[in-house]
C-alpha cells in the first residue's frame, strides 16, 4: 500500500471502531425497552419511558454521526487527491511495455494481475486501460478494469448519504451499521485499501442476523 491508501485504511478502521459504539448504544436501547415491558405500569407511563428511551438512542446516534463525519472527510480528501495524482513510474512503464508486446494474445490471469497491482491509482488505470482497447484487449466499458476506474467524489457522497442515516433516523437494529460497513468494504478494495480489521472486529455479527429476523417480522425498523 502507499501512504494514500495507508491513510484510507486508518480511517476506515476507526470508522468500524465509531460504529461498534453504536452498537453498543442500539444495544442499551434494547436493554431498556425490555425492562420497561414488564413494569407494572400504565402503559401511558411505559411509552413516556420508551420514548425516553428512543430520545437518547437519537441523542447518542448524533454524537456517532459527527465523529463519522470527521473520518469521511479525512477519506474524501485522500481519496480525491489519490484520484487526479499520476506518475509515469518504472512498474507503469513495464506494464505498458507487457500489454504492447502481448497485444490480444495476452491471457485474463496476466491482464488480471496487472490491474490488481494499480489498484487505487485512477490515472494508471485509465492509461491501462486505454492500451488495452488499442492493442484489442478489452473493448471500451468492458473487462475487470472498468470496476477501479469510478469517481471518488461520487463514492464519497455515496457514503455520506448511508452515514446519515444514523443521525436522521437512528436504525434500532444492527441492519443500518452491516449495510454501512459492507460499503465501506467495498470503498476499501477498490481503492486498494487493504484492511486488517473489519466490522466484525468491532460489533457481534450474530445480532446482525437477530436485526434482520426482527426487522423481517416487523418487530424493529432497519432505517
């Protein structure tokens, strides 16, 4: 990885981290709605607790919200300066000088392994990719390499939007955090951003699955 991608994976990580603190609140708030269930109260008085209880899982979800925040900027940053940044490097020129001396003989396994290698650096892709079009490797919009070539600000706002989820409408169950890593993930491997942690480092992935049993009878919302 390079220092772009270095600092792509920090983010992200502390990000995972951020989430299972929200975990930990959406559990606190299931904690206290069953407690509040078999009071024997009026149940007037239960739904002021429960919305007492709804509030501060809001409350909470903001704070988490804004420490995301802070982390999305740092990758839209990094992520856009990774995009426009292009250097005719010594593996570039070997690259280019493979593809020129293959042509259309040049098997997927190669073709494949050369683009894994420039994962995360946009330019070089595009100028891969436009070698193999002329040597009649690839045609335009096909093959593996068109997945790496995207828009950094449109994933970043991609993201954002997901994220905000958490501050407009706190989701009650784990759904919400896996859908929100699961893009994050994917953000990562695209920008060759190889991780060592993952959400499930952070968060317990069984109540993921009780979050989509219950939001599946009805029972919690997922957004």
């Amino acid at each position: 990885m390079n220092d772009y991608q270095a600092k792509l994976k920090s983010d992200i990580q502390r990000i995972f981290s951020i989430l299972g603190k929200q975990a930990s609140n959406i559990k606190a708030y299931h904690d206290e709605i069953a407690k509040i269930t078999p009071l024997p109260y009026i149940e007037q008085e239960k739904e002021k607790m429960r919305n007492k209880a709804e509030a501060a899982l809001y409350q909470a979800s903001r704070a988490v919200y804004e420490d995301i925040q802070k982390q999305l900027n740092s990758i839209r940053s990094t992520a856009v300066s990774m995009e426009t940044e292009f250097q005719i490097t010594p593996d570039l020129q070997a690259a280019i000088a493979l593809v020129s001396a293959a042509g259309d003989k040049m098997n997927y396994e190669t073709r494949s392994n050369l683009v894994k290698s420039f994962v995360g650096r946009k330019q070089a892709l595009i100028a891969l990719q436009s070698m193999f079009i002329a040597q009649g490797i690839e045609s335009p919009g096909d093959g593996e390499i068109t997945r790496f070539i995207f828009s950094a600000e449109a994933a970043c706002d991609e993201l954002d939007k997901n994220a905000s989820w958490i501050a407009v409408q706190p989701g009650k169950s784990m759904v919400q955090i896996m859908e929100f890593s699961k893009l994050l993930e994917n953000f990562a491997e695209l920008e060759g951003a190889e991780l060592s942690m993952k959400i499930s480092d952070f968060v317990d992935t069984d109540a993921y699955y009780m979050g989509l049993a219950r939001a599946a009878s009805g029972l919690t919302e997922t957004r």
